[in-house]
C-alpha cells in the first residue's frame, strides 16, 4: 500500500478503522519500560522500601502512560503513516526506551537524569508531530501551536526539576505531571477540533491493556517459577499460582466483557474522564503481577523485609484500585445510574478488608479468597447480563 502523503485530519467516522502496525509495534516496545516499573516495584517491596517504591512506581507509569496516551490520541485524529509520521514515531519509541533504562536508578538511586532524557525525547517526537500537524492541516493550526507550546514549555521545566533536592524534585513532578495533562484541555483539543476515532480510541486502549494484562502474566509466572526452584512450600506456590490466573483472566473479562465505551461518544469532559480515568486501570494492572511477585517471594520468608499484612496489600490494594477506577469510569464517564458501579466499588472495599486475613492464613490463600472474590464479580455480571454485550464500543 502506498503511503500517504500530507498529515490532514483523519475521518471520525472513517469505517474499519483499525490498528495499525505501527501502532501495535509502539504498544509492545512500551510494554517494556511498563515491564521494568513493575520489577523494580516488586523489589523494592521485597526490599522493604514500600513508600520510595510505591511514589517511584506511580511518578515512572505516569509519565510512561502520559506518552502512549498522548501518542494514541494524535495517531486517531492524524495518521497519514508516511515517512515522517514513521520517522517520528521511531524517536518516541527510542525515548521509550531510554527512559526504561533509567528505571533502575531511578528506583534505587532516586535519579531520574536517564528517565528525563527519555521522556523528553519522546515528547520532541511528539511535538514534531503536532507542528508539522499544524503547518500542513491549516483548520488545526492555533490547536497545534497550544498543544505543541505548552508540551515543549514542560518540558523544559523537566529538565529544570532536576536540579531541585530531592524532596522538592517529587513535588515538582507531581506539579509538572498535571500540567502535563491540562495542557490537551487548556489547548482546546475535543472532536470539533483535531477529533478522534471512536472506536479506534476504543480498540487502542483495549489493546494496551490487554499487553499490560499479558506483562503482568508473565512477572508473576516467572517469580512463581523461581519460588518453585528454591524448593518446598509447593502446596502455597501451587494456590497462588491458580489464584493469579484467576485474577488475571477475571480482570480481562470484566474489562472486554463489561466496560461500557459509551463516554467516548458523548462530550469531551466524559471522554477525559474515561481516558485519563485509565491510568488508574493501567497501573492497577502492572502493580498486580508486582503484587503476586511479592506474595511468591514472601512464601519461606527468605529475605523479604515485608509483614505478612504487607504482602498482602501488594496485591490486594491494585486489586481494589481497579475495582475503584472501573466504578468510576462507568459512574463518571458513562453515566450509569443503576447499582453496578456501587457493586464493583462496595467490592473493592471487601477485597481490601481482607487483608488482615493474611495474618492468619498467609499470603496465597488470602490472594486465593481475593480471586475468588473476583470470579464472583464476574459470575454475577454474566447472570445480570447473558447476552449483552456490554462493551458499547461505537459502531464503525
């Protein structure tokens, strides 16, 4: 196929609009430093360091999720995949994966000097790709020069942070971070300008999470895998390990079966709140494999600087926040009125009351109670709705 030639806007309504290569080959090389922030995380609660482990985790798959988004978002409304397009997205993807190099200092060392350079890098792509945007679609001109300014202005406050002390360096990325995610709305960018792809958008976001599901997965098989080479407690390895899978298969069907995509037909604030609402259901996501990873590494007890209530809230609390974010997207976004969003909330809330139950029965078997918790959500979806395909992805 031929490339096309000119970044103008894409058709919002554009029938069989689908992923393209290019964008899948951005999901997976991103599922990297995802990868890298979810190790780290399970080390250092293993380590005993929950609290610089945690803020750390949290700061490094915001700005990892902000670039993907940011990317995801652009590509819906322009994609001409030409040359430059192409050439562009590969200095985001070499961003990407510079900053997963800078994971582990960052992590161990609190220096985010390789972690910065890698986010600014991704976001020169990105702003190289709203200016060219804006010289050659002349109707998202102004909207191009707000976004493509107020991205290139944060950036250099990035590279400014660093040279603050510590303490104040994690403020000021707390602060730069929502500055970051204001500037799309304070550009003015919703489908009357620089519009998207419904359904496209809806795609793009199950994909990425369905790769986020597939790392979490994998970390937790492999830190059950070398639980299991260290010898004994095979009964304990055994559970966790059915209880992981029972997680990880109910929290995919409860995402692809469940979650209403109606937000993203509405209005431009219920699509924010949908979007940036996945942050939560992304991070939940990764910091789940990183919670199972713990729980395996607890089982003996050999070098694991954690109680038994904390190795219980590593999975148990990214349990409950998806729990939460997905109560809210369909609260908040969707709009729903009836008693589904209580429901999935009221069982966040169960599955975190659990947690003191780790001090009697131990890690696995609580993480066993919370899958069973989870199966039972699930159970109860599939009576309320048999046949409904409850996705309201929007028609092509």
């Amino acid at each position: 196929m031929p490339w096309k030639t000119g970044m103008v806007a894409r058709d919002p309504s554009e029938p069989h609009r689908t992923a393209t290569p290019l964008e899948l080959l951005f999901d997976l090389v991103f599922v990297t430093a995802v990868a890298q922030v979810a190790a780290q995380l399970d080390h250092a609660l293993l380590e005993g360091h929950a609290a610089q482990g945690i803020i750390s985790f949290l700061m490094l798959f915001g700005a990892i999720w902000w670039a993907w988004m940011s990317f995801t978002w652009f590509a819906s409304a322009f994609d001409c995949d030409d040359g430059p397009y192409r050439m562009l997205a590969f200095v985001q993807i070499a961003g990407s994966l510079v900053l997963a190099a800078g994971v582990p200092s960052a992590f161990n060392d609190l220096d985010f000097r390789w972690v910065v350079l890698g986010y600014v890098i991704m976001r020169i792509g990105y702003v190289a790709q709203w200016l060219r945007a804006g010289r050659e679609h002349p109707t998202v001109r102004n909207l191009s020069l707000k976004i493509a300014g107020g991205t290139a202005a944060v950036q250099v406050l990035w590279v400014l942070q660093l040279t603050l002390p510590d303490d104040y360096r994690i403020i000021a990325f707390f602060i730069l971070f929502v500055i970051e995610l204001a500037v799309p709305w304070f550009s003015g960018w919703n489908s009357g300008q620089g519009g998207f792809h419904p359904h496209h958008i809806a795609e793009r976001f199950g994909l990425f999470t369905l790769i986020v599901i597939g790392e979490s997965i994998t970390a937790a098989t492999l830190a059950i895998q070398s639980a299991f080479e260290e010898g004994g407690h095979v009964t304990e390895l055994t559970i966790l390990a059915v209880a992981a899978l029972l997680i990880a298969l109910s929290t995919w069907w409860l995402y692809f079966g469940y979650l209403d995509f109606k937000a993203l037909r509405k209005n431009a604030t219920t699509t924010y709140i949908w979007s940036y609402s996945h942050y939560f259901i992304l991070a939940a996501i990764a910091a789940g494999g990183a919670g199972v990873a713990v729980v395996a590494g607890s089982v003996g007890g050999h070098g694991v600087h954690l109680p038994e209530w904390g190795v219980a809230l590593a999975l148990t609390v990214p349990v409950a926040v998806f729990l939460f974010a997905y109560a809210a997207i369909d609260a908040f976004a969707n709009g729903r009125r009836d008693l589904k969003p209580v429901v999935f909330a009221g069982t966040g809330v169960v599955v975190l009351a659990l947690t003191p139950l780790a001090l009697v029965i131990g890690g696995p078997w609580t993480t066993l109670v919370t899958a069973l918790i989870m199966v039972a959500l699930l159970t109860k979806e599939l009576l309320a709705h048999p046949s409904e395909d409850a996705r309201g992805r929007p028609a092509e």
